[in-house]
C-alpha cells in the first residue's frame, strides 16, 4: 500500500508539473535557434535573405518549443513585411503577440505590437491598428530599440496624417525623428523630416513646412539622391507649399527648375491659372490630360471648368463640364466599387475570424472536457489516498500510543526492582544501625518511604495492563519489539549494576574497610575518590558541575554514599559522630534540591546517589 501512495504523489506531482509549463509563461528564455539569430541579424538590411533562411530552416514546433516557434512567426511576418508581400491575415503574428503579450520581454512585445498594426491597417482595420501601435509605443519606451521606436511612431504619423490629426501626427513625428537620430540612420531621419514637413502643412504652418522640406533636400543630396526622383518629389512637395500658400511665381520657379520629365504639368497649369496667364495655363493643363489616372483628370477638369469662365475659352465650358461630370461619376463609381469590395472583404474576414473563433471555441470545449475528466480522476485518487493515509495514521498512532504504554509499564518495572535493590541495600544498612536511634529513625523512614513508592508503582503498573489489554492485537508485532527493547535495556542496566557491585566487592581496599572499618587520611580519601571516578564515569567532576556550592568534605560525603557505605562506616574513616554525617547529609540533600526544578518529589540523599 506504500508503493500504491508513492504512485498516487508522482502522478500528481508530475501533472503539476505538466499544468504549470501548459499554463505559465516562459520564466526564462531560451536560447534563440542560430537560423533565427541569422535571420534577425540581417533583416533590416537583407529581408529576403532573411525570409529564405526562415522558409528553409525546420519550423520549431508550436507545442514543445513555442518560444522559438514564436519568434520564428515574427521574423517571418517581418521579412514579408518588409519586401511588401501580401499578408493576407495576422494569425501568423498573432502567435508571436499572444506568446509575448504576457512576458517581461519589452523589446518583442514592441516588435509583434507593431507588425499587428501594419497588417491591421493594410487589411482595413485602422481603430485595431492604432490600439497595436500605442501599445508598441508603450512598451519600445522600455527599451533601447530605436529602429523599432521609430517604425511605431512613423506608423502612427502616417495613421494621424491621412486621419487630418494634425496636433497628434506633429507630435508622433517628432518622436520619430528623435528615435531616428538616436539610431544615426540618416534614411530615417530623410523620411522623418519629410513626414514632419507634411504635419506642418496640415497645420497650416507654411513656412516651418518649406524650412523642414529643405532640410530633407539637403539631407537628400547628403546621402546622394540630388538627381534622384525622390529628391524631385520633395521639391514638387515645397513647390506644393508654395501653392497653398498664394507664391505662385516661387512654386513656378522651383518647378520649372526640374528636369521635364518631373515637371507636374496639373500643379504648373494651376499656378498659371492663379496669375491669370490663361494660354500657359491652357496647355499646360490639357497635356496633363495625358494619364490614365481618373484623379487627375478630374482635378484637371475642375481647373479647365474655371479657365472656361475665361471669354477666350467659353466655348469650351459645356465639354469641359461634361467631363467633368463625366469623371466625377466614375470617381463616385470607382469608390463605391472599392466600398463594396472592402465590405465583401470584411465580410469574409469577419467570416473567417468567426469561424476560426468557433474552432476554437470548440477546441476550447474539448480541452475543458479532458481537463475536467482528469481532474475528477485526480480527485478521485487523492480521495482514496487521503482515506488510506487517514487509516494508516489511524494505525500508527495507535501503535504509537501502545508503544507508550509498553515503554510506560516497562519504566514502572524498572523503577519497582530499582526499588527493590535499593530496599535490600538498606534493609542491610538498617540492621546494621538498629542499636543506635538516631540512625535507627533515618533507615526507617527511608525503607517506609521506597515501600509505598513501590505500591504506588505496582498500582500503576495495573492500570497500563488493563489499558494495553483493551487495545486489539493488530500491532501486538510492534507491542513485543518495543517490550523486547525495553528488556534489553533493562537488562543491560542490571548488568551494570552488577558489574559496578562485583567490582566494588573484589577490590582490596573496598573490602577490607567493609570488613574493618578505620580511619582514613586525606590521601586515601582522595584515592576512594579517584575509584569513585573509575568506576562511575567521572563521578565527582559531574557533581562538582551540576552542584558547584558542594565542599570538598561534602563531595568526599557523596563519593563514600555512593560505594554503599553505612553512616556508621562513614563516621569511623571521617572519624567524625554518626549524628554529624546524618547533618551533612541533610545539608548536601537542602543544596541539591535547591538546584532541582522539580521538588515536588525528593527522594533520599543516598538514593538521588546511588542513580546520579
């Protein structure tokens, strides 16, 4: 039944061990595999190297290596990202975020935050998007990732900007940059400062957006792109600037500055339209008819119905309203073509996602169901095995108690033979002192005093009979081990005795002074001492220490009581009245139990002695 216990403490122990790493995060983290460390270190640089080594490698498993699994679903989200892969979905990132959201680790809950919002606001879904980037703002905070700091809060920027939040994209923006210039990367600062320049703009704060937008020219031509397209769309960006701000002629001149193939024909036909230079504007706007983009017709349109206000060019008015018309119409078409399919798109993402919660729901339910089921098995155990540890204690504790008892009576027996011998001793000593009153008196009240002792004990020893035979003998195995211990002990206790008495009768000078009792001097009571020390174990050293008020004369007393010397003996080798040694006796008595902690019982001083 042991082993059946045993069994029942590991099954549970091991299914603690088994719920605490299914339901606890990740304590400690592992190492990363060396194909993730690879791939993270070169994917700001090389996204599809990075993707190739993470397609290649052996997907760690979703079960028992879920850290490494996660940060594999991250990297891999991230090297998609990054070469502008359609992302269909976030339930690949969406397990690095769940794995991450309830860890200490800052730096990849920024990360997953951040590529849940890019995927969230590619697929429509911009409330959701801006809850993922605020929390990555929260925690990037906690860290020193500043490429990461400033790809949140450039989101964030772009989100505020296309939303018209011009206060909070001013101030997403500035954080940005400053997260940029952190991490000394001059491209971030290029794209930071432009997008700082935009917030201007909506903020109608003209001039700081055309200081900032030639701050991000010169930062261009820094980095090498004076003749590249990105460097002319700044400066069509601060031509732009010019526009909305009524400086025509700066806004033309920058323009016309550019390489033909740059220059916007609809910005420079607007500008001339502005002045009133109606021909400029006239063919300027109709070559900016050259596109297949709705937009811009329709932009165009609306400045060639206005130049139509113009005499010269009234006969045009009807075509161009018409037209007008026309790519209003399609525009209208056009967004509610894109309306329906972002509803049908969502639509069907809302589908999946319910779905995809139904399955879950329902492995969910399952879980639930096995994990109840073991449970109840688990409680149905621990109910057996607390109903067989309950019994067994039962069991034990009875045995404890009869052990008890058993070692109870047989101290009882002990004490009551103890009793017995030292009754003989003095029984001895008694009909050795009857001739004289004094001692005569002595001797009796002690012998009185060990014979009631002795029937008190004998009562005693009665009662745990009777209450050993009450019990049933279900542990009578464990009842005669202890009685055979106690016995054992007993016995070697009486061997001792024994022994100590044999020793005392054989040697010379012991027994010629029982046999002639005489006078002793200093030196041979120092020798009775020392015998005294051989054969007790250091007699008058412990009692020296137990009892340090004792004299010299006092222990001298005790070492001759103790060799089972009469008082009559006593008087004649200290030469000294047998009334005097009853008096010292009595004094070392009043001093030993004044030590004592318990006087509620004194025995006699030979007695306390003869068992010291």
């Amino acid at each position: 039944m042991r082993k059946i216990t045993h069994y029942i403490l590991y099954i549970l122990i091991a299914f603690a061990a088994l719920l605490n790493i299914q339901c606890s995060g990740n304590g400690k983290e592992k190492t990363p595999l060396s194909e993730l460390v690879h791939a993270e270190s070169v994917m700001f640089d090389h996204p599809d190297s990075a993707l190739h080594i993470l397609e290649h490698m052996p997907m760690p498993s979703a079960r028992w290596d879920k850290e490494n699994h996660a940060l594999w679903c991250l990297l891999t989200t991230q090297a998609m990202y990054k070469q502008m892969m359609k992302i269909s979905s976030d339930s690949l990132i969406r397990i690095a975020y769940d794995y991450y959201k309830p860890t200490d680790n800052a730096r990849r809950k920024a990360m997953s935050a951040l590529y849940m919002g890019c995927i969230n606001y590619d697929l429509g879904y911009i409330e959701e998007a801006m809850q993922y980037y605020l929390e990555g703002k929260t925690e990037v905070e906690k860290t020193d990732d500043y490429k990461t700091g400033y790809l949140i809060m450039s989101s964030l920027t772009n989100l505020y900007l296309f939303r018209d939040f011009a206060d909070y994209a001013l101030e997403a923006c500035m954080k940005a940059y400053d997260y940029a210039v952190k991490d000394s990367n001059n491209r971030y600062q290029l794209t930071s400062l432009g997008l700082l320049a935009r917030c201007y703009c909506i903020s109608n704060e003209f001039q700081k957006a055309i200081e900032t937008y030639q701050k991000t020219a010169a930062k261009a031509v820094e980095l090498g792109f004076e003749n590249n397209e990105y460097y002319y769309s700044i400066q069509k960006e601060i031509a732009l600037v010019y526009t909305n701000s009524w400086k025509f002629e700066k806004s033309l001149e920058i323009l016309k500055a550019l390489p033909k193939m740059y220059q916007p024909s609809l910005l420079i036909g607007t500008n001339y339209l502005m002045l009133n230079q109606y021909d400029s504007a006239y063919l300027y706007l109709n070559k900016a008819l050259i596109t297949n983009n709705v937009y811009t017709k329709k932009s165009v349109y609306e400045s060639l119905y206005k130049l139509g206000n113009n005499p010269k060019y009234r006969k045009y008015l009807k075509s161009y309203c018409d037209s007008l018309l026309y790519y209003n119409d399609s525009i209208m078409a056009l967004d509610k073509g894109k309306e329906i399919i972002a509803y049908k798109e969502k639509f069907d993402n809302e589908r999946l996602t319910t779905e995809k919660q139904r399955l879950e729901l329902e492995k969910a339910n399952i879980m639930n169901w096995w994990m109840f089921t073991i449970v109840m098995v688990l409680l149905i155990l621990v109910f057996f095995a607390y109903i067989y540890l309950r019994k067994q204690i039962a069991i034990r504790r009875k045995q404890k108690e009869m052990d008890n008892l058993s070692i109870l009576l047989h101290q009882k027996d002990i004490e009551m033979k103890k009793n017995e011998s030292y009754i003989a001793e003095l029984q001895k000593q008694y009909e050795e002192s009857i001739q004289k009153e004094d001692l005569y008196m002595e001797q009796s009240e002690v012998l009185l005093q060990l014979k009631k002792e002795n029937e008190q004990l004998c009562l005693e020893r009665d009662i745990l009979n009777e209450k050993l035979s009450s019990y049933s003998g279900s542990s009578s195995y464990m009842q005669s081990n202890v009685k055979v211990l106690a016995d054992r002990l007993s016995e070697l206790e009486r061997r001792e005795n024994e022994l100590c008495t044999l020793i005392l009768s054989e040697m010379p000078i012991l027994h010629n002074l029982h046999k002639k009792p005489e006078y002793l001097s200093d030196t041979r009571l120092t020798e009775i001492c020392r015998i005294t020390d051989n054969i007790y174990q250091n007699f008058t050293k412990r009692l020296m220490k137990d009892v340090p008020s004792l004299s010299e004369h006092e222990i001298i007393l005790c070492c001759l009581i103790k060799l089972r010397f009469s008082i009559a003996e006593i008087s004649i080798f200290m030469n000294i009245a047998s009334t005097s040694v009853s008096r010292s006796k009595l004094r070392i008595k009043n001093k030993i139990y004044a030590l004592s902690k318990d006087s509620s019982y004194e025995k006699s001083l030979d007695i306390w002695l003869w068992e010291y």
